[in-house]
C-alpha cells in the first residue's frame, strides 16, 4: 500500500511540475523562477573578473607605449648611436647614454660579486646546518631587510656607510690593492664601490629566498644518498644539492641582477652622479635610473625630456627581459610546487 | 702500500678540513648578512629617536635656517596617496586572483597573467613614474597628489594578484562544490565562500603590497613631487614621508638631517606594525569571518 502511495504522490509532483499551467506550481519551482536566472550574474562576473587580469598586459601594454611615445624624438635625433655615446651635455644638446650604461652595469656587476657568494652561503647554512629553532627567525631578518625602503637604505649608506668607506676601507683597499688601479684617485666615500654595497646589501634577500626555495625543492632523497656515499656534508651540499638546484640558483642570481639594474634612491644618494667613466672604483659614477631621478623633473627643452624617457625605456626592455629570464629559469626548477611571490 | 695509506690520511684530512672550512664560511656569510640589517636597526632607533618629538607630528617644515618644525604635511599626504593607491590597487588585483585561481586554472591565458605579472613585478619603479608623469601629469600640465597614488596603485596590483591566487589555492575543492551543491549562483559562491575563507590571507598579501609601495620615492618624484606645506588636494602637489626623507638626507642641513632621521624611523615603524599586526591578527584568525 505504502508503495504505491509514495509512487502516486511522486508522480502528481512530476505532473505538476510540468504542468506548468493549471493546477498550482510546485515550491521550488516559485522559488527558482522568483529569483530569476544566475547565468548572466555568472557570465558578467567572470568577465570582470577577467578584465580585472588582463589589466596586467593593459599596464605593460600602456607603460611601453608612453616611453616610445615620450622617445621618439630623441630616438629620431640621435638613433642607434644614442647608446654608444659618452658625452651628455645638456647645455649644448648632446646626449649620450654611455655613461650610464657603464655605471648601471659595473655597479651592478660589483653587486652581484658581493651579494652572490653572501647569499649562497646563506641558503646553504639556513637549508641544510641551521639548528631548527634559529630558522624561522633568521629567515624572517632576512626578509626585513627586503622590507626596508630603498630611501632607508640611502640615508643610512649617508650618514654611516659613506664616512665608513672614506675613513677606512678605503684607505684600507687602497693600501693593500692599490696597485690593481681600481682603487686610486681621491677617495670622498662616495662613488662607484660605496653604490654597489649598498646595492649588494638590498639585493641580497631576494637571491637568497629564491635560492633557499629552489634548494629546499631539491628531493631529500639526493641528500640521503650523498651521505650514504661517505660524503661529508659539505660534499653532500655540493654534489647533492648545489647542483641540482644550480638552474633556479641561477635564475634567482638574475633576478637579483634585475633589481639592481632598476633600483633608484639608494644609489642615486650615494653614487655621486657624475656621468663619467673611470677606473677607478672610487671616482662617481652614475647610472640610467639616477639620471632619471636627478634630472627629469628640470629637463629643459623637448629633446632633454625625450633623452632622458628613452634611457627610461631602455631600463624597461632591460629590467623585462631579465625578468622573463629569471622567472622562465626558476620555473624551471620549482615547477609543480606552488609558486611564491618573490 | 704505506703511500696509499698516506695518500688516504691527506685525502681525508683535505676533505674534513674542506667541509669545516664551507661550514664556518656559510656561518660567516649569515652573520655578515645580518650584521647591516642590526646596523640599520640600531642607528635608525638611536638617530630617530632622538629626533623624534611631538612638533614632529604636528608641525609642518619651517624653513631653512629655523630649528624644529615636523613632517605633519608629509604624514597626511602619504596617508592620502597610499588610500588612492589602495583604491585603484587592492580591487582590480583581488578581481584578477579570483579570475586566475577560480577561472583560469590550467589556461594559457592564465599562465601569461601570471608570468606577466612578476615579469611587471621586477619593472623599476622609476619607469613606473614617467610613464605615469607622461600620461597624467604632463596632461594636466601641474604635478598632484593623485598621479602619485596611480603610480603606486599601478605597483601594487602585480603583488596583490599574485597573493589573491595563492591564497585562494589553498581554499578546499569542497567547500566550493558544497556551496554550488546547495544551488548558490557561481559568483555568490566565489564572493562569499572562496574569498570569505581565505580572506585573512588575502588581506595580509594586501598589507604586503601596501608596505611595498609605502616606501616607494622614485615613482612618486615625478608625479606627487613633494610640498613644503600644508595640502590635502589631490590635485595639487602633494608632500609624502619617502620623499621628504629623500630631499632633507640629501640636503646640507644638520636640523634637516635629524628630521630625515626621525622620518625613517617613522616610516619603518609604519611598515613593520602595519605588517607584523596584520599577520598576528591573521595567524589568530579573529579576521576569519570578515569580508
């Protein structure tokens, strides 16, 4: 009896719910109509949604765009050779971007020397000797000083960094490697070596996070083997891990590079900004940012102006290509596990 | 015989020096890498401090030559251009994560956003200032306060997609498929279930990015370009903590040299408690629930 009665009851509700008109309309159907359709709610949704992410090719799009639009002049006077020449004289309505080119790469190029050796020593002790309870604190201290703002760090490099260099590294380097001629002339504290140690010190985090990253993604099992091998632990770190890991260290080196190549405040208060080529480490120097930051907002004269935003887009082609390389680089090595924001 | 035994001694005695040698290298390098950051901690609390007083929060510069006066101006303005910044920046990236993480998972389309953004991420923010200068400001023919806080809005949106994504990621496939189950819309279900459970992630990777570009000068010469006194419209030129810092260091001045001083160590202290208190209230949960 039951049976059949439920059968019967499931029935009038298909009914009814088909039925549509006559007899009354079913619960869920009044509910579901009463609210109306989600797909376009949906459909809308998503596509802002998506607009919101192809905002990032928008920016890249908008920010190439105004820099060859803002160059144009200058690209049109001067063409190719803006790049391989070294005077840049305002007054007369020379410019070269040498100069620049040469500091931006030698001050990077020293950083790099300085902060590479640095923050591979410290992934490799962090990774595989740090005590377990000292990890998490000194891997957060390394990441302050990423926190810290670039104008932070030039006006410590000022106040203590320039004295520092002027009154005994200097002296000191000049004393014992004097006879390299990287070290001669007049040593005022600020100049080439003095921007690159502060650079290396704001590079550094970045290398070694990407470093400890691609380390830890090194399967624990390479480790093991090593060891079982007789190895020792340095051994094992450089047979085991370092090169296994050694792609995506490169990538992070790279990445550090681009930082360098860009960054701004920093080096501009501490490099002297003259635009000239010397060999020695202590004489000023100058770089494509700094120019920038010094003297864009009292250019003079359209072709100034344009001058100066094509060394901005020569930093931008730089600084994206260099990027893309780092990035495909420690992709390479860190694909599968989920990605972090550097 | 006794020379392979010989040969064997030296060979271990090399490698077990080697490894002691790597070792106290690897314990140097740490040490020297902290030894900056201790150094900066140190000068920035022992200069600041002693610079730091009540005029410094309430005065605005006086001029050369007067001793005292404060970064007032300088204080507001930051707090005006970093809100515009926000506005533009914290929306527009959270939308773009929710399309990666919900909507794009898999797709070449999101895997250009993604590479796009930390290649954008790594682009100095310099460049980031004339193009901004080229398209606003040389416009509007005047420097202001809102260009600046584009600028940095722009800054922040590579960052704010990138932590969106990761944080939704880690939302369980079930929760999502419950809600859908009960019959919630696709994007009521992603407001309110996907975003609500990883909010506290999101709001942290937000604070992130703020602090980032809280302490951004290059972009902002250019287009803020910094004031000497009191302005609270947008569209005029517009004071902000970095770029004071950066005109008083450079500046011949002792007096300026100690405001520049008690600048920083403001700054920082914004950045580290706006940072640390937000991941502390995160890890505790107590923003789960909000929206």
């Amino acid at each position: 009896m039951q049976p059949q009665g439920m059968v019967s009851s499931a029935d009038a509700a298909a009914s009814a719910l088909e039925a549509g008109d006559g007899g009354s309309p079913s619960l869920i159907r009044t509910f579901l109509q009463g609210r109306g359709s989600s797909a376009v709610a949906d459909g809308t949704f998503r596509n802002l949604m998506m607009l919101c992410s192809l905002s990032i090719f928008a920016i890249v799009a908008f920010i190439a765009w105004e820099l060859v639009k803002g160059s144009s002049a200058s690209i049109h006077e001067f063409g190719f050779a803006f790049f391989r020449t070294e005077t840049w004289d305002p007054v007369s309505g020379e410019f070269g971007a040498w100069p620049f080119i040469y500091g931006t790469l030698v001050s990077s190029l020293l950083a790099l020397l300085m902060a590479v050796p640095l923050a591979i020593g410290v992934a490799v002790f962090l990774t595989e000797m740090c005590p377990r309870p000292l990890r998490g604190p000194i891997s957060f201290l390394t990441e302050l000083l990423a926190a810290i703002p670039s104008v932070v760090y030039g006006l410590w490099a000022v106040f203590v960094l320039v004295p520092l260099m002027r009154d005994h590294i200097g002296p000191f380097l000049l004393k014992t490697l004097g006879w390299t001629g990287f070290f001669g002339g007049y040593n005022m504290g600020i100049g080439m070596l003095t921007a690159s140690i502060i650079l290396a010190i704001m590079i550094l985090p970045i290398i070694s996070s990407i470093t400890r990253e691609v380390m830890t993604a090194v399967p624990i099992s390479q480790r093991e083997a090593a060891l079982a091998l007789g190895a020792t632990r340095w051994e094992m770190v450089r047979i085991g891990v370092l090169r296994n890991a050694r792609i995506g260290i490169v990538g992070g080196v790279i990445l550090g590079l681009g930082r360098a190549l860009g960054e701004t405040m920093a080096v501009t208060m501490v490099i002297g900004n003259s635009p000239q080529i010397a060999k020695s480490l202590f004489a000023p120097g100058y770089t494509l940012a700094s120019v920038i930051a010094n003297e864009f907002s009292e250019a003079t004269g359209d072709l100034y102006l344009s001058a100066l935003m094509e060394i901005g887009l020569a930093l931008f082609l730089v600084t994206i290509l260099v990027n893309a390389l780092a990035r495909l680089l420690v992709w390479a090595v860190t694909r599968g596990a989920p990605a972090r924001v550097a | 015989m006794r020379d392979s035994i010989k040969t064997g001694r030296v060979r271990s005695a090399w490698r077990w020096s080697a490894n002691h040698v790597f070792t106290l290298l690897a314990v140097g390098s740490t040490v020297l890498v902290l030894a900056p950051l201790v150094a900066i901690f140190i000068y920035l609390l022992y200069k600041g401090a002693s610079s730091l007083n009540w005029a410094f929060f309430t005065q605005i510069p006086k001029p050369v030559g007067e001793s005292g006066g404060g970064m007032a101006n300088a204080i507001v303005g930051s707090g005006i251009i970093l809100a515009i910044a926000s506005a533009i920046g914290i929306p527009i990236g959270i939308a773009g994560g929710v399309y990666l993480s919900e909507y794009g998972r898999g797709r070449m389309l999101a895997n250009a956003v993604r590479f796009t953004a930390d290649v954008l991420n790594g682009v100095p923010s310099i460049v980031m200032g004339i193009s901004v200068y080229a398209l606003i400001v040389l416009k509007a023919k005047h420097f202001s306060g809102y260009s600046g806080g584009v600028a940095l809005g722009i800054m922040m949106i590579p960052t704010v997609i990138r932590t969106t994504e990761e944080m939704l990621l880690t939302v369980p496939s079930a929760i999502r498929e419950a809600a859908l189950g009960l019959g919630v819309p696709a994007w009521r279900a992603v407001v309110s279930v996907s975003l609500k459970t990883a909010s506290p992630g999101i709001i942290t990777g937000c604070m992130l990015a703020f602090a980032r570009v809280a302490g951004e000068t290059a972009p902002l010469l250019f287009t803020a370009f910094g004031n000497a006194f009191w302005s609270t419209n947008p569209n005029q030129p517009m004071a902000a903590l970095p770029l004071q810092i950066y005109v008083y260091a450079i500046s011949p001045y002792d007096d300026w040299h100690r405001l520049a001083w008690a600048g920083a160590l403001v700054l920082i202290a914004m950045i580290m408690v706006s940072v640390s208190l937000v991941r502390y209230v995160a890890s505790r949960g107590i923003l789960k629930g909000a929206s």
